[in-house]
C-alpha cells in the first residue's frame, strides 16, 4: 500500500479529519498496520494504564461479540471503516474481521501526541465517543423493551 493511499485510509477517521498531510504522513510512519484475513479472529492486547492501545479500521469490518453459557455467538456491534476503538472495549468479548481488514495501531502516547498537536482531534474523538455512547444506550433500551 503507497504512502498517498495508507494517508486517503487514516483521513477516514472523522476524528483525523483536522490533521494535516504532513501530520497524517507521520502517523501512518509511526504507527504499524495489523492485517486480518476474512474470518480471522483479532488478536488485540488488552493492556491498561499507559500502554493502553487504540485501533482505527482503515479498510474492512470487524464484528464484537460474546460467546453465550450454551456456546452461541452473540453479536454486540460492528466497526467499520474510518471507526476509532479502544483495545479495552473488548474486555470479555471477543472480534472477528468480516472481510479482509486492516487496523492502525494507535498508542497511548501516540493519542496523547496528536491531541496535544492538533486540540480538535480530541474534540472530535469525545464527539465520536459520544456518538458511540448513544447508539449502545439506543440499542440497550431497544432490547429492554422487547423484553417487556
């Protein structure tokens, strides 16, 4: 993948949208790729503290989900292109890549650089949390309502 394409695929990432190129060419530098075959389970660690990892899925679609007590999968979201996650968002679940997908690696540090570089970025990744945040209360009341 060249230089201009591994740029076009981070400047997907709404809440990249304000670096620059030069800025996007440094992150796309620094930061490695994990590649995942179609059905290929994700292989994430899931540290804390400072060494917590951030993904953003540049190309692809990967499925969270839970394995229920009898064995059946149960799927909790999907995250597709341009879609931001932290590594902690898979405590006791488990992913999947549903087509061949690519993943940036983002570290703590690397965040905490692009924030204090370029402010709006963290603007717009809480806006991008908050967004995220609403759609799992819909979904939750969703299903608490077909329960009743």
């Amino acid at each position: 993948m060249t230089l201009s394409e591994q740029i076009r695929m981070l400047s997907g990432a709404d809440f990249l949208e304000p670096l620059s190129e030069q800025q996007l060419e440094k992150l796309a530098a620094r930061c490695p790729d994990i590649f995942y075959k179609q059905g290929e389970s994700l292989s994430i660690p899931r540290e804390t503290g400072d060494e917590g990892f951030f993904y953003i899925v540049k190309q692809g679609r990967v499925r969270v989900y839970e394995l229920e007590p009898e064995g059946q999968e149960h799927t909790l979201t999907e995250i597709r292109d341009g879609t931001a996650f932290a590594a902690q968002r898979l405590d006791g679940a488990s992913a999947q890549a549903m087509e061949q997908t690519t993943l940036v690696v983002l570290r703590r540090e690397d965040m905490k650089y692009l924030i204090e570089s370029c402010p709006e970025v963290g603007v717009r990744f809480i806006e991008t949390l908050i967004k995220s945040l609403r759609a799992a209360e819909s979904r939750a009341a969703d299903i608490a309502l077909k329960e009743t």
